[in-house]
C-alpha cells in the first residue's frame, strides 16, 4: 500500500476535472482502509473516500488531505443474492447479473462508478432504485473504529438520499461491500414511459431481462448518458440536480412563470400536498436548453439535466454555470435545486 503525494484527480473522475490530492492511496483490502483511517488521523488530515469518481466535482485547488481509492475486489453469489466488493464496476455487475438470469437491477445499467457508489445516492434510474435489492452493506465505521453490517433499514434510504451521504452520520462509513437480494424467473421491470415506450416501438411485448439492459443502454447512449469514450458529451457527473420536491401549492406560480396552465405543469405525486418537478423541465423553461454554454462549461446538447465539460473546463467554471441555473431557477420559480454530484474541495 503506497501513499502517493500531489497525484491529479482529474483522471479518475469523469468530468475528468479537478487539482491534486495532497495525499492519495489506493485501499484493495479491508485492512488497507483500516490503515488509510489511521494515516489520516495521526498526521490530522481530512479523509475523502473516491469510487468511480462518476459523482464527485472536485476543485481546481484539489483536496488538501488523504483520498481512498477504493479498488476492492470480489463477486460472490448464492442463488439469488450477489455479494460484491466496493470497487467493482457496477455496469459490470448489472451484466453478469442479467447474463445468469437475475432480476431486479436491469434498469440500472449503463450507471458509471462502483458497487460501493451505489448505496451511496442510493443509485436509480428507469423504475429501478438500489434500495429495493440492498439488503446489506459492509462497512467500516470511522467513528466506533469496527466493521458494522448495516441492513437495508439502517442505510436510511429515500430518493438519492441515505444515510452514508446525509445527516449526522455522513462520511461516517467507508464501504467495503453491498450484498444485493435479486429474484430468479422473474419478468424484467418495464415501469418507466421511456421504456415502455421503446418496447410498443419495436413491438417487444414481454421483453427479457437482456432486452430491458439493451433498452436502457440505447436510450442512455442517446442523451449522452453513458461513458463512452470519445463521446463528445462524456465528460460529465449525469444528472447535475436532483429532481425537486414542492409544495404543490406553489404549482400556480411555477405554471404562471412558466406561462402554461397549471395542468401543463409535470410533476408526480411526493406524499402529502407535495409533488417531485423534473428538474429538466425547469431548466429547460429557465432557457437553459441543450447545448447552452458558458465558457467551457455546457448543458449536454444531449440532456438537460447533465452539465458537460466540453474540453479543458475547470471547476470553477462548471460552478459558476451551476450557481447561473440556480439563480435563475430560485428567480423565476421559486424552487431550489439541489446539485447531486459531490463537491470535492
Ligand atoms: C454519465 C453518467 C450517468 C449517470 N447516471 C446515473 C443514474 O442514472 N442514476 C444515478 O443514481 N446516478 C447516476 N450517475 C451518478 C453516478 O454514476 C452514481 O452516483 C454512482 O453510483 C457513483 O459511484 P462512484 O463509485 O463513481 O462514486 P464517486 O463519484 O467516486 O463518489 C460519490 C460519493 O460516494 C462516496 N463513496 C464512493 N464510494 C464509497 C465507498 N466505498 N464508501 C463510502 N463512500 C463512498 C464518495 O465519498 C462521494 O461522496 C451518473 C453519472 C454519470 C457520469
């Protein structure tokens, strides 16, 4: 296990943005995050934890403390429950777990990062959250010094929320592996409209497990949502804000801002008198349509909601069109938008 000192963080995020970590370490073993903790305390340096680096926005200045790399590795699997370490690819994981008949995270491909990533933001996409299969996650608690099983109902999860990325107990754990409770002979998920959508236009009426992963693909492969190299819109953290949770109340003033009637509006039901916004919408009716730009900093011309490094853009500019959405959103509508990628600083 090798401290490295001043190693640049941009390869190893993918808006491939960011200064250098004063210290950097790579953890492949339980015990080597165990050490790294230590190193971090003695010498009173602040710890960040990086997977993929696929949610994370880190600074021009870099990070002035210890980043652990988490590159633990190992899938293990009984029946239907898939056990594997934080650092594997996730993608990879979905694949092998549609390739041997496993259902219940198909709709997650296609997701950059790692499996210790997923409980984090308790990761979704297509109908599908990671919350619905968790049933543990391994990890070592930094404040008791032990290693701790947590089950689904101690992750504390809700949408793009748990308990490892809010409240008191943030940053608290370092995640070592997420053991995940699939079904067998099961039919895919087919919940979401863009899904069900691609499946009447092909005609597919009871599509496999196979056909949903390939569907999700594609239609990620359309709006720039997927890692591939050379894409010109690959440098990014996906969805930049989070979908908004309002009063319904406020609805006749975001329609009136918006000059459409009310039923215009898109929202889905969020508990009592609430409803979820699609952040992309409020974008786009705040003029920050596909392809806007701001220096080197852009919304994806494939997707709204992803803000895009369109070569050489620093942190400071994808912050500064950040806080332009904001701003102009918080104006206009009234709602706060919340980023969801990690500011690293
Ligand atoms: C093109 C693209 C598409 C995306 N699409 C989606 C999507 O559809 N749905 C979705 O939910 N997300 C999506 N994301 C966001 C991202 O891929 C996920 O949030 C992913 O799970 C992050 O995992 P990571 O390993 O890259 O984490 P990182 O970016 O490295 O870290 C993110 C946060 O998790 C913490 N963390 C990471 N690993 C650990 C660990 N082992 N222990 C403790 N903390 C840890 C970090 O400290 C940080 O706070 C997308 C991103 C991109 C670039």
């Amino acid at each position: 296990m090798e401290f490295r000192q001043h190693v640049s963080l941009a390869p190893f995020t993918t808006f491939e943005i960011g200064g250098p970590a004063r210290w950097f370490v790579e953890a492949t073993t339980e015990s080597d995050i165990e050490a790294a903790v230590d190193f971090a305390k003695e010498r009173k340096l602040r710890l960040f934890v990086l997977g993929g680096g696929s949610n994370v926005l880190v600074s021009d200045a870099g990070f002035d403390g210890l980043v652990l790399h988490i590159a633990l590795r190992g899938i293990e699997r009984s029946a239907a429950i898939l056990s594997a370490a934080a650092g594997e690819d996730w993608d990879a994981l979905v694949s092998s777990s549609v390739a041997t008949d496993l259902a219940g995270i198909e709709c997650l491909s296609g997701i950059p990062g790692t499996v210790g990533g997923t409980p984090v933001q308790n990761v979704g996409a297509y109908g599908q959250e990671v919350s619905r299969t968790i049933r543990t996650v391994r990890a070592f608690d930094r404040a008791t010094r032990k290693w701790v099983d947590l089950n689904n109902v101690a992750c504390g999860f809700s949408y793009r929320r748990s308990r490892f990325n809010q409240g008191p107990d943030r940053d608290r754990f370092i995640v070592s592996r997420v053991t995940y409770a699939l079904a067998q002979n099961v039919p895919a998920s087919v919940t979401y409209a863009d899904l069900k959508h691609y499946f009447k236009n092909q005609g597919v009426a009871d599509p496999c497990l196979q056909q949903v992963r390939e569907a999700v693909l594609s239609i990620r492969l359309g709006k720039g949502m997927v890692v591939t190299p050379d894409h010109p819109e690959r440098r990014s953290a996906g969805s930049f804000f989070k979908n908004p949770v309002v009063s319904a109340a406020k609805l006749p003033h975001i329609a009136e801002a918006a000059k459409l009637p009310e039923a215009e509006v898109p929202r889905y039901p969020a508990g009592a008198e609430e409803v979820k916004l699609p952040a992309a919408w409020l974008l786009e009716h705040a003029g920050f349509v596909k392809g806007y730009r701001q220096g080197a900093a852009a919304v994806s011309t494939r997707h709204t909601l992803a803000l895009t490094n369109q070569g050489g853009a620093t942190a400071a500019e994808i912050a500064a069109l950040r806080d332009t959405i904001q701003t102009r959103v918080r104006e206009l509508f009234g709602v706060a938008l919340e980023p969801e990628p990690v500011w690293v600083a």
